[in-house]
C-alpha cells in the first residue's frame, strides 16, 4: 500500500464541549420477543443465516421440533425399549471450552439437526438437547441417551465434524453480511477522502467474454451506484482507494464460494470423515486471507482521515481502539498454524475472530469518515443549542441559507445511507467532550452482526445499490457490454475482413434463432454445459441460449475439408492484423490413444479430456490434484499423462517424432490414424500457415461432439485474453439430427476478443478512429435551416455522405468536422448566400474553391475523386 495517500486539509477546531449521545434505537417491541426455529420438517433445509440468527439471538430463540419429526421419532426403532430391563447407553460429548457462545449453541444446533437427519433418531437424546438450546443453557458436557449403542458411535465420531459446520455456518453468514458492509462504508470512505475514484471503478468492468473478473467488476459498479452524482470527488489518487475493487471483489467471489460448499455441509447426512472438516478449514482459511486484505484496506484509508481532522482527540481514540495490523496478521498466523496441525476446530475458532477484529476495523473506518463528513456541521448545530442553554442570543440563530447552498453534495446512493444512519443514530447534544467516543461506540453497536438491527442496515445497502432510482445510469446486465460509435467503428471493420475472407473461400451467409429448444443443444458440449443458459418456458417448450453456433449450425449444413478451414483461421487472423499469434492443434483420437496408452478406462476418457483442456489456465500439479481425487485415477496413470501432455513444437518436427518405429503411438489403432490423418493436413497446408501451427498435444478441447482434427488460436500480445479461435471435425453432429452421417469441420472466432486486441492497439499506437464516414458537412452559418436541407439533399442524391449544420459561429461548424474526422466542409454565409455560390473546403488538403449553388456537387465529386 501507499504511503502518499493524504486527505485534503481541513480548518481545525478547538477540542469540543460536546456530548453527542447515540442512542441506537430498538423496536419496542423486540424487548420480551421470542422467536421460534423449526427444525425436521420434511424436505426443509437449513440456513447459515438462521444457524447465526438462533446462535445469536437475544433473548435466545424457542426451537420447536416438526410434528412430521416427531412422528419418525415415534415410529423409529431406536426408540423401542430393549426387552431387557437394561439402563439406556449414554453418550458424552466436550464443548471446547475455547468456543465462544455462539460457536457453541451453533455446534450443539447442528448436532441435533444432523441427529434428526439420521435414520433413527433417539427421542431422549432430541429431547435433551431442544431443552439446551431452548434455556440456553451454558453447558461444556452433553449427557445424551441412547438405546441403540451403534447412535452413540455414530455421533461420537461425527462431532468435531459437526462442530466445524457449526462454525462454519457463523462464518458463512459474517462473510457475506461484511462483504455487503465493506462496500458502503468504503464509499463513505471515498466521499471523505476526496478520492478521485473514476480511474479504479472505470477500469474494473464486465467484458462478457470471460476475460474480466465478474466479482471485482461487480464492486465498481455498486460503488459507482453509490457514489453516482457526488460533488466530493477531488484529486486524491491512492491504492487503499483504487484497489477496493481487487479486495472486495476477491472476497465477493471467495465468500460465495465457501457459501456453496457450507450449505452442502450443513445438510449433508452424518460423517465421521476427517477430510471434511479439513476442505472446509481450507477453504475458510482462503477467506481469512481475503478478509486480513479487506481489515488492512479499510485500516489504511482511517488512518489516513484520522491524520487530518477537525477533532483532536480522533486520533488518540482511533489507536486506543480500533485493532492494528499487528493484530490481524498474528490472528492469519494464528489461524494457519492450528491448520497445519490439524486443529481443525481451534483454526477455524481462529478465524472467527478475525472477522470479529474486522468488523471492528470496519466501524472505525465508518466513524471517522462520518466525522469527516458531518463534523463540521454536528459542531455548528451543537454551538447554536448551547448558546441557547446559556441564555446567549443564538438558540434561535437560523441557519445560514447561503452557506448551506455551498455545502457540498454527496453522492446519490450515499446520501441515502447517511440519512440512513443518522436516523438509527439519534444525536443529542449535551455539555461534554466525548463526542468521538460516543459515536465509536454507537458505529461499533449498529455494525454488530449479533444486534437485531443489523438486517436493516443490511436491506438498505442491498435497496440503495439495486434501486434504479439511486442511479441517473441503467446498471448493465452481467455478461454483456454497450459499444461506443468508436467500438462499432473497429468490429464494422472487422466484420468486413472476416466476411470478405470467407467469401474468397465460397462461403455463403446463414443466421440461427439466438435460443433453441434445450433438447437440442443438451449433451453435446460435455462438461461445458454449465455455459448453457436456460430461458423461462416459452409456449409449453424449453429454451436455452446458444453457447455458440456449432450445435444450431450443425442443425443446418456442413463445411469444407479440414486444411482450408485451417487456412482460413490463418488469413483471418492475418488480415485482421492482431499481431503475433500461435495456432495450436492436436486430433481428439490421438488424444483417445495417447489416454488408453496411459490406461485411462474408455468411461473416464471425456472428463479426463476436460482436465486436460484447463492446461492453459493451470499448472500440472493443479490438474493432477484433480485428476487423481476428484476424478479418480491412479498415481501411475497420471504420471504417464504428464509425459505426454507437456509435448508440442513444430508440427513437421513433433510428427516425425510420434512417428518413429519405437513409437507407442503407432502400436495404438486410434492414435496411429491420427497421425496418418495429421501427415495429409500439414502436406496440404503452405509453409506460412504450417509456420504459424503447434503440434500440442495438451490441446483437448472439452466439447464432446468433436472427432478429429482440433486447434485454437492463441494471441501472444501483451493483451491477456487467452483464446480468440477454435474449431474442430464433428462428424458425428449433424446426424444426431435425422439425417445421414456427414462429414463436417468449423471455426468460431472470439470475435469480442479480437475486437479487445484491435481496441488496445488503437490506444498503443494513437490510431485515431473515424466512427462517421460522412464524407461532407454542409455548413450554414446562420439559422436558415431550410437552406441547409436543400443543399444536403443535393449531396444525398448524388449517392455523397453528408450531413449538415446551421449555426451562426463558423468555429462550431469547424469544431463538429473535426470531431467526427469530417473531411469536407460546403460553408454557406451571408455573403455566399447573395452571390449564389458556396465555398468548397477541405482545411487538412489546404483546398478552398468557390462553386455554383446550383450545381456545386458535381465539382465537389471532382475534387474528392482528386483527392
């Protein structure tokens, strides 16, 4: 982080005789409440949200048991009496008596839903503990009976499992709930420090073609939503400020991650499995390094509004308490030290205490930037009611009307959250000076997750970010983008050259619905049929959105043989003029070989090509992780893969090789077609386009219609946008549809991609991009605009571009050619009007002829055909 970072100097004023006291108002009506929680009935699941809610609440919440529960307990064997006259079995179970009172009610909650998710349940032992949770009792040893003794062995082993999902859940909860707050009270933050933040939010937004980071493009949208319309946005550039999106976006998308994998957990039957309390530690101990990022960011921007302020005593509460960084890194470390020796529970104990050292950071970061903003106004407010208790001429003292006109405007959404706070924060003024510590304590109290209004403060922030009335702007779908005349002007030009190439090749123009019946596109993309977006149900059929064009263009016709499409790929990506490129290509049955020679079993072949395929975007050893425990290969099996994979180079060079007498993939019936097939594409294929080729066998392409030749192309630039081509043979696609058996081979160009590379060229190089190919303006210099009609309609009947102006300042008739990159100007002015004539002008070509009003076009073709 920077140290440069400084707010804007501010008139200091004497310590305060104040006493602002906040009284954090309540609903009158909760004091006495007990809310109830059901747990059992069928098909319910449980929450994170209501596993903190009854940890937390105050007074504690009634659990109730459904009466569909009750009535498995009633008919399940395990509560029928033994014959014998034996005692029933016992079970004890410790509370870590490190646990906080959350964590603990938390924990024996969940052991009593996974007890009721069990086959059979004991009565007793669901009757003891509702009464637990019920009276919150504080207890650090559960006595529970059982009749059957093989319950007693379940729940034993299952415990420190179920208490990590107990903590899990509360952690679940804290991290979506601070993700929500960060994001207001860091713009409250903005708006104090005078930060100029356009640079950081402009830069983080959604491209839609996979190449943005969605989460982190999120965050700057709901912060330029909040900070929409402000007056305070000055020159302050710093990286705690423009690096909000990066943190909170990181913990946006880590927080829903974790979200995912808690609900399972939560509702997940009984495990005794010590693997599962290690994924999730793992995974929450990701988030606690999100987390120690968002406590540091929030840490640094207070600091830097508590360095210069109205309020002399800021500082020395601020470091008295608001926790340091110190304390963030020793409770990271903490954390990751009980991980690594397998203290499960204490780690993730651990990490429920950052977020507790977080939140604090946070209400700091929130009480000093509320100081900022109203300080100065609270002090006037607070001198004007204690003149007026003094007998002083003053109680009554209007405000003053032009001084509040100067008073700066916060942002739209902003604003909405202030009034927000103020209203749950009453501020009274009394005789003393503890005005700071008085709003600590009130932030620190309405940031509290445990306090009934929290929720509120929550559905506020959630209102003001998605309310179209906070925002002058409409807030784009994910996923998709607007294009400027400039944009449009670059993908016009390149549509032009994608088309032209295609036509040199004799390929004519078709288009498919943009959505076709789900029917249609399931089971012909694999694994990537996450990519497929369903659509409400449309007339009694079901819709999706096409992922690309190969499965509706498959639906339709077939193409040409494999070298031409190659070719093609080539001169696209040459003419369009991208820079340095690389097409990588490899044959699917060459990959099923290379895979059988490895000893893959055929069932696996299809996922473990999808593994494979992630090879650009992951290291081996990531993919090896998955290959062996989430897909099940063996060590050896994997091992030999790696061998393979990692081969590529020229393809007339890789091929020999794989070619040789020694080859194992000669011995094997699909890889050996392959290569034969791969040897007649590269004899057909020009030296240019071979040169531009890599024989890569990592390259798996994960769609499962493909069957032979595969390749995609890759941009070696310094723009990061990964694949901007692919395509392949699949032979087998078009007869999925009714017909015969056709031989079929495509490409797809990432056309949004490609236009991302042309847009940064243009910017590296100062293209200047002409969006209007209006050729001429027809310039009126005065208010005649029926004039100005005649002679545009001149130039449009000669097939000419043109548009035109009327205005009496020739600069602004000057200034629009300019902008617009307009070449020619038909300037017509008192004096041209008189003698029947106009002025002909192209200012860069230095031209300047008179012609005849009459038939000044025929002359200006003349001169522009010269030109």
């Amino acid at each position: 982080m920077s140290d440069a970072c400084q707010s804007p100097p501010q008139h200091r004023c004497p310590p305060a005789v104040l006493l602002f006291f906040l009284v954090h108002r309540r609903k009158s009506d909760m004091a006495g409440e007990r809310r109830v929680l059901t747990l059992g009935g069928k098909g319910s699941t449980l929450s994170s949200d209501s596993v903190f809610e009854f940890s937390t609440a105050s007074p504690p919440q009634l659990l109730q048991i459904d009466p569909s529960a009750l009535a498995r307990l009633s008919s399940s064997p395990s509560n029928h009496k033994p014959n014998s006259a034996s005692a029933p079995s016992k079970l004890q179970l410790s509370v870590p008596d490190f646990l906080t009172p959350e964590e603990a009610r938390a924990s024996i909650l969940l052991l009593l839903y996974k007890h009721l998710l069990s086959g059979s349940p004991s009565s007793s032992a669901v009757s003891q503990l509702s009464d637990i949770l019920s009276n919150d009792t504080k207890t650090l040893t559960l006595d529970l009976d059982f009749v059957k003794h093989a319950n007693i062995d379940m729940l034993r082993g299952c415990w420190p499992n179920i208490t990590v999902n107990g903590i899990c859940a509360l952690l679940d909860y804290t991290a979506s709930s601070l993700t929500i707050v960060a994001d207001a009270v860091a713009a409250l933050s903005c708006e104090a420090l005078k930060a100029d933040t356009s640079t950081a939010l402009n830069f983080f937004t959604d491209s839609g073609d996979g190449s943005s980071d969605k989460d982190m493009a999120s965050v700057a949208s709901d912060l330029k939503v909040l900070l929409n319309g402000s007056k305070f946005r000055g020159t302050l550039q710093c990286d705690q400020v423009d690096n909000i999106p990066i943190i909170h976006g990181r913990l946006r998308s880590l927080s829903k991650s974790v979200h995912q994998s808690t609900r399972i957990a939560l509702n997940s039957t009984l495990l005794a499995n010590g693997s599962v309390s290690e994924d999730l530690t793992t995974l929450f101990s990701s988030l606690s390094f999100a987390i120690k990022s968002l406590g540091e960011s929030s840490w640094l921007r207070a600091n830097t509004l508590v360095k210069d302020n109205i309020f002399p005593d800021l500082a020395k509460s601020f470091n008295a308490g608001c926790p340091g960084l110190d304390i963030l890194e020793a409770s990271v470390m903490s954390s990751v030290t009980k991980k690594m020796k397998k203290n499960y529970i204490e780690s993730l104990h651990e990490i429920y205490a950052l977020f507790e050292v977080v939140r604090k950071i946070l209400s700091w970061e929130a009480t000093v930037s509320f100081l900022s903003l109203e300080g100065s106004e609270l002090m006037e407010n607070g001198e004007r009611s204690v003149k007026g208790q003094e007998g002083v001429d003053g109680g009554n003292v209007k405000p003053d009307k032009k001084k509040d006109k100067k008073k700066k405007v916060m942002g739209k959404g902003t604003s909405v959250l202030m009034q927000f706070i103020k209203d749950r924060l009453q501020i009274k003024v009394f005789d003393t000076s503890s005005l700071v510590e008085k709003v600590a304590q009130g932030f620190l109290s309405f940031l509290d997750l445990k306090d009934p209004n929290f929720k509120s403060l929550l559905d506020k922030v959630k209102e003001v970010v998605d309310s179209n009335e906070s925002r002058r702007l409409p807030k784009l779908a994910k996923g998709t983008r607007d294009f400027a005349k400039e944009q449009m002007a670059v993908r016009e030009k390149a549509f032009t050259i994608i088309g032209n190439v295609f036509k040199r090749h004799g390929a004519m123009a078709l288009d498919t619905p943009v959505f076709e019946l789900r029917e249609t596109l399931t089971g012909k993309y694999g694994e990537d049929s996450k990519l497929i977006y369903d659509l409400a149900d449309q007339g009694g059929e079901i819709c999706s959105l096409r992922y690309d064009l190969t499965v509706p263009f498959a639906r339709y016709v077939a193409m040409n043989a494999d070298f031409e499409v190659v070719r093609i790929l080539v001169e696209l990506l040459d003419e369009l003029n991208i820079g340095d490129y690389e097409v990588k290509l490899n044959h699917r049955k060459l990959l099923d070989g290379m895979l059988e020679i490895c000893g893959v079993p055929s069932h696996k072949v299809r996922t473990i090509c999808s593994s494979i395929d992630k090879l650009d975007k992951q290291s081996f050893d990531q993919i090896r992780k998955e290959m062996i425990e989430e897909k099940g290969l063996d060590v050896d099996t994997v091992e030999k893969i790696g061998k393979y994979v990692c081969l590529k180079g020229h393809p007339l060079t890789l091929l020999s090789e794989l070619k040789k007498e020694e080859s194992v993939f000669l011995k094997n019936e699909a890889s050996n077609q392959a290569l034969k097939d791969l040897e007649k594409l590269f004899e057909c294929l020009d030296k240019r386009c071979v040169d531009k080729v890599v024989l890569d066998l990592s390259l798996a392409r994960g769609l499962d219609y493909y069957t032979g030749v595969i390749y995609e192309a890759v941009f070696k630039g310094a723009t990061q946008v990964g694949s901007i081509a692919a395509g392949g043979r699949y032979d087998n696609l078009i007869g999925m549809f009714g017909t015969k058996r056709v031989a079929a081979i495509g490409v797809s160009l990432g056309i949004e991609r490609v236009f991302t590379i042309m847009e940064e060229q243009q910017k590296v190089e100062n293209q200047v991009i002409r969006a209007s190919e209006t050729q001429v303006l027809v310039s009126v210099l005065g208010d005649d605009v029926g004039l100005a009609s005649k002679l545009v309609q001149m130039c449009w009947d000669a097939k000419v571009n043109a548009e035109f102006m009327a205005n009496k300042r020739l600069n602004k008739h000057f200034d629009r050619a300019k902008e617009f990159g307009i070449p020619w100007m038909v300037i017509v002015g008192d004096r041209e009007i008189k003698e029947g004539i106009v002025k002909i002008k192209n200012k860069e070509a230095n031209i300047e002829q008179e012609a005849s009003m009459t038939d000044f076009v025929d002359q200006l073709i003349r001169l522009m055909n010269t030109r």
